[in-house]
C-alpha cells in the first residue's frame, strides 16, 4: 500500500514564522544596543562637564585674594521670622569688608523681622542698618522690595549687593563676592545657595541635589545666571540695566536682572568662594513646591534653561525607562538583552558620579559649608537620583504656567511681564 504524501505546509509555515521572529528579535537588539551606546555619549559629556567643575572653580578663585574693595550697601529684603532667622542676619553684619551698610526692606512696617533685625543691628554698631518700607504697589513681595530698594542708596555706595535673609554667609562673603566687579566687562557677580538640611530627610536632601544641578551652568557664557540671593552690580551699571523699570510687575528678580545683563552685553561672572549655606529642611510637599516654582521661574524669564534641563533629563530619563524595559526583554527573550540594559543604566551611577564631582568642586571653594554638610554618600546618592523624576514631572507640568504660589501669595503669570497677585485663599 502507497502512503499518502504528508503535507509540509503548515512546517514550512513555522519555519517561516520562527525565522521572522528570529529576525526581528535580533534587529530589535541591534536597535536598542545602538541606541544605548548613542546614549553614553551625552551621559559621558555630562561626566566631562563635571571634571572641568573643579577647574573652573579653581580659575575662578583666582580672584579670591584681590583688593577691590568699594562702599557697599546690602539691600536685604524680609517678611516674617523664619527659623534661623537672628544667626543669619549676625553673618550678613558680621563680615570683614571694610565698608558696607545694610538697607532692610519690609511690606509692611508692622512686620515682626523689621523689629528683630533694629534689636540684633544693636549688637554690631559697626555696621549702619537702615530699616524701610517698601514703595506701594500693586504687586507687593520681593522684587518690589529690592526695586524700592534702589530707590534708597546714597552716594556713596558704589557696589549694590543683593542677599536673602535666610542665607548664612562666612565673614569673607561680602568680600569675594564683590571681587569680579573689579572687571569692567562684568555687568553681575553673583554667588549660589547650598541647601544644609539640620535633619538630612530624603526630601531635603532631593531639594538640595535638585538646587545643586542648576550650578552646572553657572560658569558657561550662555546659560549663567545670576542668583538674587547673593549677587551685586556696580552701581555705575544701574543706568544701564534699568532694574527700577524691569522688576515692575515680575515676580522674579534674578532671571530679569540675568536677562538685563545679556541686553547690555556684560559678563555673569560666578564667584566660588561666595557659596552661602541655608540651614532649612523640607518635606515632600515644601520640597516639590519650590522645584515646581523654579522650574516656572525659568519658563516664564529664562527659557534657554528650561531647553537646556529638558534635553538633558530627557536623555537621562529615557535612559532609564528603556534600560528596565531591556531587562523585562532579558526575561522573556534571553538574557543578550541584558546587553542594551547595561548600557542605557549606565547613566544612573553616572548621575551619582556627577553629583559627587560637583558637590567636591564647590565645597573646595567654600570651606565652611562643607564643614556644615554632614550627609552620608549613600544619602546624597538616593537624593540625586530621585531629581531625575522630580525633574520630569516638573519640566511637564510647567509648560504653560498661570498661576503660582509663593510665601502665601497667589500671582497670576498669564503674562510674565505684568503679574497680578490674585486672593491668597482662592
């Protein structure tokens, strides 16, 4: 008997199937492998970025010992006692400069801190403290304080130094940071603000690594800023920046004053060894509170920053998501996957490296806050990987801002150049 002929179809159809699967499996491993060593490039360019921290700071302490030492005037804006608050205004009038004065300013001339700050402006007769009132305005808070401010100096101020009561400067802080106005191509010398937690909780150690990340432009010619709670300006360049019309109706003083030294074709010069320490904490809502305002500030007067953050987290970002999804590969399709998995985790040790780099190259300069910083490696590590998120969800919800909250305020920014201050309880 004759058997019928088997019908190799349906076998010829699996093999077919199975080559195909076979095919693009390894084309999809061939993509992302690629794609992960592309990605190493940004995250190793970031890396270089971090070495050169160091060199920039020390380059930048060169002008650490000069001899540029003007009439200064500190304009101090305050509202309410925040905690710290006595230590932090015997650091601003305890500092060895030569001549210098501090001009207070207050919303209110009922507010508490303008009375604590005449009793402690007792114990250093040394140092002239004036206390005022801001110039009425529809738009009350901190940029109309220091734009009174202006409208308080005297003749003989020749530098005009900008400060947060809740920075603790070292005695030599007035000193250096007035140094890089001895150049006259520098419109702006500003320091920046190392957050010292007393109590190191995750979530304010998250601000302070999410604050820190921004001090990685503070010494490129196209993305620096100046801080406003430590910067000053020649007072010969107020004509030319125009501050008393530029900081109507903004709710920032800094990105503005940044922006009116860039119109006027000066220099942001960064002074190392002006780093002040502020000795606050933060809970998780404090924290995501402030990252959400300053990620705001940026979109709405420095946009270049916010282009900035966003390609550069959106690399970090994808990174991550595309290195767990290589390792979910690596458990259905064959550890090989586990190739492109390395590569695109690569970059969160990385983000860890960077973190320490930057935090060394700025303590070098700074010598009393490092002595104040007593955060574990492993903490300042969790913190700094958590920014990568924080940063995501900012840089979406901030896109298009309207409203923002600050120090019990609310302000319409629909139009960041004419801010209106809407009911606090709505």
């Amino acid at each position: 008997m004759s058997r019928p002929p088997t019908d190799l179809r349906p076998v010829k159809l699996n093999l077919l199937l199975g080559f195909h699967n076979c095919v693009a499996t390894d084309l999809l491993w061939l993509f992302l492998t690629i794609l992960g060593i592309l990605g190493l490039i940004p995250n190793g360019m970031s890396l270089v970025q971090g070495f050169r921290l160091r060199g920039n700071v020390r380059r930048g302490m060169r002008l650490a010992f000069g001899g540029f030492l003007p009439p200064a005037v500190v304009i101090l804006p305050v509202r309410g006692i925040d905690p710290g608050f006595d230590e932090n205004v015997r650091a601003i009038l305890g500092q060895s400069y030569p001549k210098y004065r501090l001009l207070v300013i207050s919303d209110d001339s009922a507010d508490p801190a303008a009375e604590r700050l005449r009793a402690i402006a007792a114990e250093s007769p040394r140092v002239p403290v004036s206390v005022v009132v801001a110039e009425p305005s529809n738009l009350q808070g901190k940029v109309n304080a220091v734009r009174s401010g202006l409208l308080h100096l005297t003749p003989t101020d020749e530098v005009v130094v900008f400060a947060d009561s809740d920075i603790r400067p070292a005695p030599d802080w007035l000193r250096q940071l007035v140094q890089p106005l001895a150049d006259s191509t520098v419109g702006v010398a500003t320091g920046f603000r190392w957050y010292v937690p007393p109590t190191p909780t995750f979530w304010s150690l998250v601000r302070t690594e999410w604050n820190a990340v921004s001090a990685n432009v503070l010494f490129d010619p196209r993305r620096a800023f100046a801080w406003g709670g430590s910067c000053a300006v020649r007072r010969d360049r107020l004509p030319v920046l125009r501050l008393e019309d530029r900081w109507r109706n903004v709710l920032s003083d800094d990105l503005v004053l940044t922006r009116a030294v860039r119109d006027a074709g000066l220099k942001i010069a960064y002074a190392p060894a002006a780093l002040v320490p502020t000795f606050e904490g933060a809970s998780r809502a404090t924290c995501l509170e402030w990252c959400l305002r300053q990620m705001t500030m940026a979109t709405l007067y420095l946009p270049i920053v916010r282009r900035y953050a966003a390609a550069a987290f959106a690399v970090f970002d994808g990174s991550v998501v595309l290195g767990l999804a290589s390792l979910i590969l690596a458990a259905l399709w064959g550890p090989v996957y586990l190739v492109p998995a390395v590569l695109f985790l690569l970059p969160v040790p990385g983000v860890i490296w960077k973190a320490a780099l930057r935090r060394n190259a700025f303590f070098s300069a700074a010598p009393a806050v490092a002595s104040a910083w007593k955060v574990s490696a492993w903490q300042s590590a969790m913190a700094s990987t958590a920014v990568l998120w924080v940063m995501a969800v900012g840089l979406v919800r901030t896109r298009r801002p309207t409203v923002v909250r600050w120090r019990g305020r609310v302000y319409d920014v629909t139009d960041p150049n004419h801010v209106r201050v809407h009911d606090s309880d709505r």
